[in-house]
C-alpha cells in the first residue's frame, strides 16, 4: 500500500467521484458543490460519516422547510430570519440534533437569499428526502 494512502484517503476520493458524477449525471448547474458537501460529510470512521451524513440530510430538511415558508411570508426580512434562525435551532435541539444546527442554518438563509425559487431550490429538498428514506435502515 502506498504509504498515506489509507481508509479514510480513499474513502473521501470516491466520495468525491461519486457526488460529481451523479452531479454531471443528474444535470446539477453546478456538481462542485455536490462535491463539495461529500468532504464536508467526511470523518475518521464509517460510523461519524454516516452520522455527519445523517446531520446534513435532517439538518437540510428542516433549513430548506423554515426557508421555503419564510420566503412566502417576507423574503430577506431580518427579523423574520432571525426568529427562523431561531425557531430551526430549537428544533434541532429538540431532536438532539445539535450537529445539524449550522448546516440548517445556512440551508435557510441560502433559500431565503434566493432571489428565485427554481427546480433547482427543490433539489436541495428532494434528494435530501430521498437518501433519508435509503440510508434510514443503517439508522
């Protein structure tokens, strides 16, 4: 084995292969970012990746929820994503998520920035849902 060429070296490389893949074969705008999401869901063991993984795909949910209504009430209004940003983390907390606070967050206020809701908005709910339901047997 070529030496700093371990487990969690490889395992990151073909995260990221395979997140820009399925970025260019689903027709993401932009599969960088796809790639980028697999580093952030790395860590030293299968068992925190799966948990990070897991964090990120409950914590988008609710982000992409709380931004989607607030935009239909007040699109960028401070106060609204202040209390958003509030009633999210409580919600996280409620759940023992306390690792899904900060991705929730930014899923928010990414989609209460948007000037235009587009397909591409939804994606941000619709594969999140749809890995959930895969990866909730390992749960």
């Amino acid at each position: 084995m070529i030496k700093g060429l371990g487990f969690r070296t490889l395992k990151t490389a073909v995260s990221v292969f395979l997140a820009m893949f399925l970025g260019e074969v689903l027709d993401f705008a932009y599969p960088f970012h796809a790639a980028i999401a697999a580093m952030f869901a790395m860590d030293k063991t299968m068992f925190g990746s799966l948990k990070l993984g897991r964090n990120r795909i409950v914590g988008s949910i609710i982000g992409a929820s709380i931004g989607i209504l607030c935009c239909y009430m007040d699109r960028g209004n401070p106060l609204l994503c202040a209390l958003a940003i509030a009633l999210q983390i409580m919600i996280c907390n409620f759940l023992k998520l306390k690792g899904a606070i900060i991705i929730s967050g930014i899923m928010m206020l990414i989609i209460m920035g948007t000037q235009v809701m587009s397909r591409y908005t939804m994606v941000f709910i619709v594969l999140p849902i749809r890995s959930l339901v895969l990866l909730s047997p390992l749960w």
